[in-house]
C-alpha cells in the first residue's frame, strides 16, 4: 500500500503527503490489538467487543498527544483510521471526508481486491477459465492466461 500511496500521491496535489502515508501505515494499526496469537490467531475480547477501527483510533490519539502532534494533523489522521473501511456496512465508523480518508480508502480497497485478484489465480487449475465466484468481487475472474 505505500508503494501504491508514493506512486499516486503526484497525481493528487490535493492530498498531504506526509498524512497519507502516516494514514497508509497506520490505518490497521487496531489489528495488533484485536489479534492474539502466534502461529493461529484469534480476536482478542478487546478486538470483539472495540473492534480494530477503535482500538486503532485509541493508540493513535494517546501516541498523537504523547507527541504534542499539532491539533489538525490529529484530528485528520485519527479521521483517516476512522474511516478507513470506506463504508458504514463495512465497519468504518464515518465516512471519508476529507482527501486524505479517501486516498487511503480507496488505497484500501485497490489492495483488498487485487489481493482477491492474485489468491484467485494462484489457485486456479491449469485448465481453469474462471474462478468461483469471488464474493467481494461480486463475480468470477476469468483465470485464464491471455490468448488460452
């Protein structure tokens, strides 16, 4: 996801370059929380009952004063882990509203599906056209290698 964010963020003068990566690196931070385990993971019953959004949000606030982060910059990163999942349906706790939210959520977003993209055609067979339908693509992927 950074590569993605250092290879956009020309294209988006509007968005703050600094904020957006700090969004980028920080916007699952709540996972090292809501996780437990080494080699199998489960939620934490902090992770069920806050869920990652929130317990990200938390570590970002208390690191964010602990650093006496100017008051805005703040607020707007907290905003982008708050919003991060891009939909209310999806667990973001606010919608993206400002440039930064959404560059990061759609970052987000671009990586969940290529990585539902990449799994999909690591495990099609050899004589595989399409996937299974892949639900958070609302379709199948056509697997075959151009030209097959």
């Amino acid at each position: 996801m950074a590569r993605v964010c250092r290879a956009l963020l020309p294209l988006y003068p509007e968005v703050d370059p600094d904020l957006a990566m700090a969004g980028i690196l920080l916007h699952d931070i709540g996972k090292t929380i809501e996780y437990e385990g080494t080699l199998v993971t489960q939620r934490s019953r902090r992770g069920i009952l806050q869920g990652h959004v929130v317990l990200g949000y938390q570590l970002a606030r208390r690191a964010g004063l602990k650093a006496k982060l100017d008051a805005d910059r703040q607020e707007r990163l907290e905003h982008i882990i708050l919003s991060h999942q891009g939909e209310l349906e999806y667990g973001a706790a606010v919608m993206a509203a400002t440039p930064e939210a959404v560059f990061v959520s759609m970052i987000d977003n671009l990586d969940a599906r290529m990585g539902m993209v990449q799994r999909a055609l690591r495990q099609a067979g050899p004589n595989d056209v399409f996937s299974e339908r892949l639900p958070g693509l609302n379709a199948s992927l056509l697997t075959a290698k151009p030209g097959a």
